[in-house]
C-alpha cells in the first residue's frame, strides 16, 4: 500500500478508489461470481482470488495485483491464511469487498450476489452498507470516519511493518485501518497497552481467528450500536462480567442473587467473613498457645519441615515430638492444682492424646498432597495413636 | 503475561486457583512463625494482664499469617506483592524500600488511575468496587477487571489460610 499513495489519508484514497471503481466493475464481480471456485474447497480458490484482484484493476491497485500474484504462489491449503493476508490489504478499495469474501469464505456464493448487487446500486459510500452484515460494516464506516488521524499517525509508525506477513492487524492497519478491530485495537493500544495482548476471544470474525494478532476484533452485533466507544465499553463489560462469573462460582451463595450490585455486595460479605474467622483463629491460637512449652517449637520447626517436604518419616518424628511433649506435660500438669493422682497421670496421656490428634490432622492436611506415601504415613500415625491409647490404658489401671 | 493459545477457562483456572502446594507452604512459613511468636514476649505494660497478651499475641499471629501466605504466593499477584511490600516497610530493611519495582508499579498506578476515570462505571458497581478495594491489599489502583481477578485469587488464600489455621488450632484444644 505504500507504494502508490504515500501522502493521502486513508479515507481519501478509499473514497477516490471507490468512485472509480464503481464505474468499471459490473462484468468483474460477475466475472468473481463466475469464480465462485474461491468458495469452494479445492484449487478454484487461487483463480478466485486472482479474478478478484484482477477485478479491481485500478492504477492503485497495481501493487496489490503483485502482491496477489505472490499470493497465488501460496499453498492452496493455506488459503484461509493466504487469503487473510491479503484480504486485508484488500479492505481498502473495497471497504467491505474484503469482508465479505473473508466471511464468505464458508458461505456459499448466492450470499455474495446481493451484497454485489447492493455495492454497486449506490453511488456514495452507502454502498458499503452491504445488506448481509450490515452491523460489521457500518461499524467499519463509523471506525472510518473517526480514523483519518489516527491512521495517519499509524501509517507512519507502521511503514516500516508493511510486508511481514507475521502480523497480519498490522498489515492490515498499515492498509488504513479500515478494520474495525484494528482501529480499536490501536485505541486500545493507546489507552491501555494490557488490553492489546488480548487473545482473540471476542473475535468472531473468521479470517482474523487464524490470524496472529495483538488486536481486539470485535464485531458489532446487530442492533448495536456501532460507535467505537461504546464497543469498548461493551468488550470492557464482557470481559468484567467474565470475571464476576469466575467470583460467583467461588463464593458460596453467590448463585442466588444475581446482578453485578448483588454479587459484589455478597462477594464483599465473603471476604469480611474469611477475615473475621481469620482473626477469631489467631485469637484462639493465641490463648492456646502460650501454654506449649519451647522445646516442642524448636522440634516441630527442625524435624516437621524434611518430613512434610519428603512425607514419609512422619512415624519417627511423631513418636519424638509426643513423648517429649508428654514428658513436658507432665510436669506442667503437676503444677496444676489437681489433687487426684490418677489425674496426673491421665491428663497427660489425654493431651498426648490430643497432641497426636492435633498432629493427625496437620498431617493429613499435608499429605493429601504427597499421595503415594500419604496412606502409608496415615496408616502409621494410626497405629501409633493406637499404641498411645494403650499405653494410656495401662497407665490409668 | 497470557498465552493466546491456551484456551480461555484453563487458562483462568490456572491462574487463578492456588495449587496445593501453597497450602504446604503457608502452613510451614506459618507453623515457623507461629514458633517465633510463641517463643516472643510482649513488651513490658503497665497493666500486663493476660488478656491484653492474648489480644497482642493474636494480632501478631493474624499479621503473620497475613505475610506468610503473602509470602508463600510471591509476587504473582499484585495483592501479595502489596502485602510484601508491607512487610518489608515495616521491618524496615532498607534494601526492599528502594526496590525498582515499587517505582514501576507506582508509574503503573498512575495509569491505572487515569484510566478508570475517564471510563464510565455503572454507580451501583462503583462503590462494590470501592469496598472491595479497601478490603484487597494493593487494591486502590487497579481497574475493575484485574481487581475481580486478584479478588478471587485472594479469596481463595483466605480459605486456605482458614482452613490451615482452623485444623491447627482444633488441634491444640484446651
């Protein structure tokens, strides 16, 4: 594109491509209808898509018949991709000319007559409101009339990015950003350079879902409005109530209310209520634990760590970390002022008891996750707390 | 940061679900500061009773579980690269202060900020997000969607850290 016109903007060059055009093309697009092989899956195709850049003949065009002419070259099997390339190149001259066939690349061809016919009953830039996709190309026309200083700032910055075929929006940007998608790509680009390296989710346009591309194509849907604005907002709102589904599935109760306002407002009750059991939680660890004594934390903080990471030798640090807890109860449970013996003996064994069943549930909350040797371990603390309670049982007669 | 290729919901899924190992490794960075705590003393008080320990002891576990599952995420997430942050400010370790990260993020904020005015929210959304806002860490700044995401991923460490904090204290009953 580059070669021809270097100094008219888009909409310019665009407008005096269609003039001429318009008067030259009737036998053409018949002659394209002709070819209709281009539809078709098979070798049509290629001769399709050369009629179709013969068709547009014009001197500006010249570039754009050797650009075909390399494509043709290319690899009937990649004629999707071949034809994406230059389809965009292609959006210029035709405005919708491109898009059409891009779509119609899996329609069958009657579609294309009457946006043919419709092109070429109107004189004026109407004529890009083809009656079959209406919506797509009035937001073309719409991104079109707002892009003449945007796209020239872009032609510039994207001369230099012309032929790499890699990136096919900036091939097509660099043809004047009569791609909707581009033109809001770009504005996305300069407004928020996150948004840009969006996959194509939103994109339904056909050709541009093989394409590589760092822009948002988005499509107006029938009976929206096509400004460039609201689109964003509309991809914007997708994209958050995207994210809100996500929240509802997580927060429990969620499913009830419905609307944005709603959800927030119970997502908001979610997160002050997991804070709140938070604080209760250290609450009681903090009056639990002053009553542990040290040398079971320097134990715990030495040996639990190679066996959580590894989750096998749990049995040996177990007992360890048990008798020696018992053993530290035990004197603490002295000093408490209890006068029966046998319930000297008994509490210790109970909280050892408790201890072990303490340590069971951090341990099963751990080794859930090393599963090969999580029943084993398991089975093993099982039969250790099981040696406990004998003991203890021995202990209390 | 995302791949194009990986289709939309396991891409979601997995950025924003914690794995279990993190639930291993808050547990552990939480377990040794738990240790640290209880071997700590209060500083000397006039009243000195038992509950205002408690209550300085528990707030010292609420922070730390805070920072240890902080900690354990890493700087994936802008809630816990914040809640980092924090800590180290407030450890007072130089070396963290003049992190070239905090100047890109403030650059970032500055973005962010500008952006969400000039976009149009619905009112009824705004002061749910204003709320939720303040309830993250990092949150002030960031534009509704990222917000919703860090969001869930938050949530879903709070959980976790309630579920390792319950099991640990249920077993510790006196």
């Amino acid at each position: 594109m580059n070669m021809g016109l270097p100094e008219m903007t888009a909409l310019e060059r665009q407008r005096a491509k269609l003039l001429e055009w318009q008067e030259e093309k009737v036998a053409a697009l018949f002659q394209l209808q002709v070819h209709g092989g281009f539809y078709n899956e098979g070798g049509g195709e290629d001769n399709g898509v050369s009629t179709l850049y013969f068709c547009h003949g014009d001197d500006g065009f010249m570039g754009l018949r050797e650009v075909s002419n390399q494509c043709n070259t290319i690899d009937p099997n990649a004629r999707i991709e071949g034809w994406g390339q230059f389809g965009n190149i292609e959006v210029p001259c035709l405005g919708f000319g491109g898009e059409s066939i891009s779509r119609t690349a899996s329609c069958p061809p009657a579609a294309v007559e009457p946006v043919s016919c419709g092109m070429l009953t109107e004189p004026s830039e109407k004529i890009l409101q083809a009656p079959v996709r209406k919506d797509g190309f009035r937001k073309r026309k719409a991104e079109r009339m707002k892009s003449t200083k945007d796209c020239k700032e872009e032609e510039r910055e994207k001369n230099i990015k012309m032929y790499s075929n890699e990136n096919d929006s900036k091939l097509s940007e660099q043809s004047n950003c009569n791609n909707g998608g581009d033109k809001k790509g770009s504005k996305n680009r300069n407004s928020t350079p996150k948004k840009t390296s969006e996959s194509n989710s939103k994109d339904k346009s056909i050709v541009s879902d093989v394409q590589k591309t760092d822009y948002i194509h988005v499509r107006a849907r029938r009976g929206q409005a096509t400004d460039s604005h609201s689109l964003a907002e509309r991809v914007r709102r997708e994209k958050i109530s995207e994210r809100m589904k996500f929240l509802q599935d997580l927060v429990p109760g969620c499913n009830k209310v419905t609307g944005k306002a709603g959800m927030l407002d119970e997502i908001i009750n979610y997160v002050r209520s997991l804070q709140r059991q938070v604080e209760f939680l250290s609450m009681k660890l903090a009056t639990v634990s002053p009553r542990l004594d040290l040398n079971i934390d320097d134990l715990f903080s030495k040996e639990m760590i190679p066996a959580w990471s590894g989750g096998f030798p749990v049995m040996d640090m177990s007992a360890e970390l048990t008798s020696t807890a018992y053993f530290q109860l035990h004197p603490m449970h002295q000093a408490a002022p209890s006068s029966d013996l046998e319930m000297d003996i008994v509490n210790p064994n109970t909280s050892m008891e408790r201890w072990s069943s303490g340590f069971q549930s951090i341990y099963s909350l751990e080794l859930e996750q090393c599963n090969p040797t999580a029943s084993a371990a398991n089975q093993s603390l099982q039969q250790y707390t099981g040696l406990t309670e004998l003991t203890s049982m021995k202990m209390e007669i | 940061m995302r791949q194009k290729q990986i289709p939309n919901k396991a891409r979601d899924t997995a950025m924003k679900n914690p794995t279990n190992s993190l639930k291993r490794r808050f547990s552990l960075k939480f377990l040794k500061t738990l240790m640290r705590i209880r071997k700590s003393r209060p500083p000397p008080s006039p009243s000195a009773s038992s509950s205002w320990e408690i209550r300085w002891r528990a707030q010292k576990i609420k922070l730390a579980a805070y920072f240890s599952m902080a900690l354990s995420v890493g700087s994936k997430r802008t809630w816990s690269r914040a809640l980092t942050m924090k800590l180290r400010a407030t450890m007072g370790n130089r070396r963290w202060s003049s992190w070239k990260g905090s100047k890109k993020m403030t650059k970032r904020r500055i973005v962010a900020k500008k952006n969400m005015e000039k976009r149009h929210l619905e009112k009824d959304m705004n002061s749910g997000l204003q709320q939720l806002r303040q309830l993250v860490p990092g949150g002030e700044s960031m534009d509704p969607r990222s917000l919703l995401e860090e969001t869930a991923h938050f949530v879903r460490c709070l959980e976790t850290q309630v579920r390792v904090m319950r099991s640990i204290a249920e077993g510790f009953p006196c």
